[in-house]
C-alpha cells in the first residue's frame, strides 16, 4: 500500500500522475518530432483518405500510449487504497 503525502490526505499516486502528465506534454506532444507526427496525422486523417497506410504505426503507438495513460491511474489506485 502507498503511503500518504506528508500533510495531506492524498497518497503518492497522485503526485505520480501530475509528474507524468507534465512530462508527457513537455517531452512528446511539443518539443520532439514524434509529438509532431502525431498532431500533423490528427489533422490530415480527416482529410485524406488515403493517408492510414502510412499513418497506421503513429496512430497505432497513440492508442496504445493512451491505454497505458488509462491503465496507470487504475493501477496505483489499487496499490494505494486497496492493497
């Protein structure tokens, strides 16, 4: 079980999860070329149909980085409150 942050009521699990939204958005969505790709493949997939054969392995590592963001606040709430 996770132990409380000192003077509050809150275990460390959500400090983990304002850790990892910051550096998501810092190191992926607006400073690399990963972070890129998967904005200009956000925008043109409306309006290209031709465009999924080359976009598929962005969108993809997308999904799968969004289930893994789904999965990991499940994941501590678990291990933080109910052991």
């Amino acid at each position: 079980m996770l132990g409380s942050l000192p003077g509050l009521d809150v275990h460390y699990g959500r400090s983990n999860g304002v850790v990892a939204c910051l550096l998501c958005w810092l190191n992926s969505i607006d400073h690399s070329v990963f972070g890129f790709s998967a904005r200009i493949v956000g925008g043109i997939r409306r309006a290209s149909p031709e465009l999924p054969r080359c976009a598929t392995p962005v969108i993809t590592t997308v999904c799968a980085l969004a289930g893994a963001a789904l999965a990991w606040p499940a994941m501590v709430e678990v291990a933080a409150v109910h052991g």
